[in-house]
C-alpha cells in the first residue's frame, strides 16, 4: 500500500509500533526494511525526508487488523 502525505511522523511510528504483525518499508530498490525495528526506521526516515513531512511511501502490512490501522490513520491524517 503506498501512504502519502504523512506529517505527524511520531502519530505513524506510534501506529507501526501498534501493529500486531510485520510492516515492512519497501526501498526504490525493492528491498523491504523492518519498519518495527527502531533502527530501521531512524535510518529509513533519515534518508527519505529532509523538510519533515513524508510524501510517499510504499509499506507492507501483512495482518488484516494493521492494515485497518493504517488505513484509518491516513484518513484521519
């Protein structure tokens, strides 16, 4: 799923870290990052914004339950 737009960067790795199962980071490259690992996600956020907003990201969420998370967490956004 791709997820755009995200401003409240600390909102989105509250609701990673809520998530039950794995959500993954997919790079340009395609390879696919942790984004529950607190490393992965300092390293990832460090290089993909500067101004402090997230335009886009691509992300895999394999529980249905953390889907609906995140999906209710761009509408509210």
């Amino acid at each position: 799923m791709k997820v755009q737009n995200i401003k409240d960067i600390d909102k989105f790795f509250k609701v990673i870290d809520e998530c039950k199962g794995k959500v993954e980071l997919v790079t340009g490259e395609g390879d696919r990052l942790n984004l529950k690992s607190k490393l992965s996600q300092y390293v990832s956020m460090a290089n993909i914004f500067s101004d402090g907003t997230i335009s886009e990201l691509e992300i895999l969420a394999y529980e249905p339950e953390d889907i609906t998370r995140l999906v209710n967490f761009m509408m509210e956004s």
